[in-house]
C-alpha cells in the first residue's frame, strides 16, 4: 500500500479490491462535501437556466454601470471645456 498525499490512510494497489473501492467513495464524498452550494450545478433545466441569467443580468449592470461613469466623466470633461472656451 502506498500514501497518496493529501488523502488520509493509505490506497490500495488494485482496482477491484473492496479497499480501493471505499477508498473511492470516500474520495467522492469528500468532493461533493467541497463543492459549492449553487443553481448552476442543478440537475433541473430551468433552475440552471435562470442562475445563467441571474449571473449573465447581473454582470451587464456592472459593466453598464463602469461605462456609465466612464461617459459622466467624459461629458463633465468636454462639457466643461466647452463652457470655459465660451466665457474667454
């Protein structure tokens, strides 16, 4: 038996030996303990497809929002400008 580093205990050598098995599902078990708590790994259609749309909805107003400010600026910029030009 050799020692598989970050697995606790040993693993068994052969694939079809009981040991190697429950070794196995343990190793599940443990990974699907470690993943995330989301919709998008539903195994229903609708529920992943809304969380796609929640997720895809929400970084759209981000963006919008960066570009938003961006273009505030840029007319407070040129708008400015314009209006200092006229009061020469």
């Amino acid at each position: 038996m050799s020692i598989t580093p970050g697995y606790p205990g040993s693993v068994p050598q052969r694939r079809n030996d009981p040991e190697y098995v429950a070794f196995l599902e343990q190793r599940i078990a443990a990974l699907e303990a470690r993943m995330p708590r989301t919709n998008l790994l539903s195994p229903k259609f609708w529920t992943r497809a809304w969380a796609v749309y929640g997720h895809m909805l929400a970084i759209g107003v981000m963006v919008w929002a960066v570009m938003m400010a961006f273009y505030l600026v840029l007319a407070l910029v040129i708008g400015g400008g314009a209006l200092m030009s006229t009061w020469s």
